[in-house]
C-alpha cells in the first residue's frame, strides 16, 4: 500500500514516516505540507491513501476531503476530536488523534486495507458512481462519544435511533449510546440503508421490523431485538410501503 503523508508540520510528517516504516507492505509514495500540494501529489503520485492533517493554513484538510476531488482513501490525523463526525460523513476510512500511536496506525492501515480489498473494489465504484450522480457518498458509521472517547458503530447493525433530550440515543455494545448527529440528519444519510422515520423522536431500521402493533388506536412497531417504537398516524403510510406491505389497513 502507497501512503501520502499531509501535513504542514514537519516533525509530525517525519514522525508517520517512522511509524509508518514499520508496518509490513507500506512504502511512504511521498509528502505534502498543504492541501494544494496534496492534490498536485495525489495526481502525480497515485496512492493509496493519504494520512490528512485537518488544521492547516489555506485550504484545510477537511475541506480537501470534501471538495469533490477525486482523492485516494482518506485517514484523518489531528490533536482535535471536535471534527470526528464531519470526517466520517466524509467516508474517511479511520480518525487518528495526536499523538498517534504506532497500534492505533497500524489498525487505520488494516482497515484502508480491508475497504482496498471489497469486490470489485466496491468502495471506489460506489464514490464514483456518486461523484456521476452529483450526489455525495454516504456513510454507514455513526460517531458516539463518552468523556475523551469516541466510538464508531455501524448504522446497519444498529435497530432503532431515538430522541433523547438534546442528543440521539442508541443501542449498542448491549448498553445505550449516545450521539451528537440529529434525527434529521441521519434519516437523510440512512434511508439508502433502509432507516425509516415512524415518529418525530423515532428511525428504526425496516430490515429489523418484526411486527406492527395497534392497540387503543395507538401504533408501535416491534424490532428483533426486543425493542419497540411508537409510530405516529401520519408516518405509519410510509412504514408500511417501506415494509412491503403497502399503504393500508390497520397493524395487527
């Protein structure tokens, strides 16, 4: 694998480059100490991925990672975690926080590995397909923070998103999580993977719907592990077509 290293510091630069020599079959395919020199590389280099720096002076790293370039994969590395829910938003393959350790780097380099290695190189033919499209790729990973950590989970194997006062709330890990990203915002991201909004405070998976219930007038929806969701009147129609079974009668 062919790694371009982005950063405008360079003991940070000089720093991933020994870290980086010591991870069997990686060669570093060069620098760069700004965004705009990451892009003459990236063209004339042709990597693999690229460890991107997020604070630099002019064009930052995340705005590089956004701005519709086609880019190899992206592993962020910075001293700030306020940005972790941007950069998966911007399918990044791994967030690093400085100082990274050599276990954590060699985890990332795993992982852009694995996404390299999906057949036939599925993650680029999906970014493609989005770039022709002019839609932008979506993620399936939702960021969770608790103290000074932050923990990502995959949306598919996640059954319900809820309100929960100003945050989102979910379950995984056999224990609630909570996340900063709204309701809205991940319908929006999720629908493709089969999210439906039955309430204002609800998403639940469609693929993890096992019943519908109706009792008293009022709807919930039953998923397979246990949970239950109240689906609002105006919302059921639209569970219902998602679930197949059309927009009417009433949820047994």
């Amino acid at each position: 694998m062919r790694v371009l290293i982005v950063d405008d510091e360079g003991p940070a630069r000089r720093r991933l480059a020994r870290m980086l020599s010591e991870i069997s079959g990686v060669e570093i395919a060069g620098e760069a100490d700004s965004a705009e020199a990451a892009l003459r590389a990236v063209e004339a280099l042709r990597p693999d991925l690229m460890l991107l720096d997020i604070r630099m002076p002019g064009l930052d790293g995340m705005q590089l990672a956004l701005s519709g370039h086609a880019l190899p994969d992206i592993v962020f590395v910075t001293a700030y975690d306020v940005y972790a829910l941007k950069a998966f938003e911007a399918n990044a393959v791994d967030y690093l926080l400085k100082p990274v350790r050599q276990r954590r780097l060699a985890e990332a380099i795993d992982r852009a590995r694995a996404r390299q290695a999906q057949s036939p190189d599925a993650g680029r033919v999906g970014e493609l397909l989005a770039r022709l499209s002019g839609q932008p790729s979506t993620s399936c990973r939702v960021v969770a923070r608790e103290g000074k950590t932050t923990r990502l989970y995959d949306a598919r194997e996640v059954s319900r998103f809820f309100a929960a006062d100003k945050l989102t709330a979910f379950y995984a890990d056999g224990r609630e999580q909570l996340t900063e990203e709204s309701l809205s915002s991940l319908e929006k991201r999720m629908a493709d993977i089969g999210f439906v909004r039955v309430h204002r405070g609800e998403l639940v998976n469609s693929q993890r719907v096992r019943a519908l219930h109706n009792e008293d007038g009022v709807s919930e929806v039953e998923l397979d592990d246990g949970q239950r969701a109240r689906v609002s009147r105006r919302m059921l129609g639209a569970l219902r077509a998602a679930l197949g079974l059309g927009d009417g009668g009433e949820p047994r």
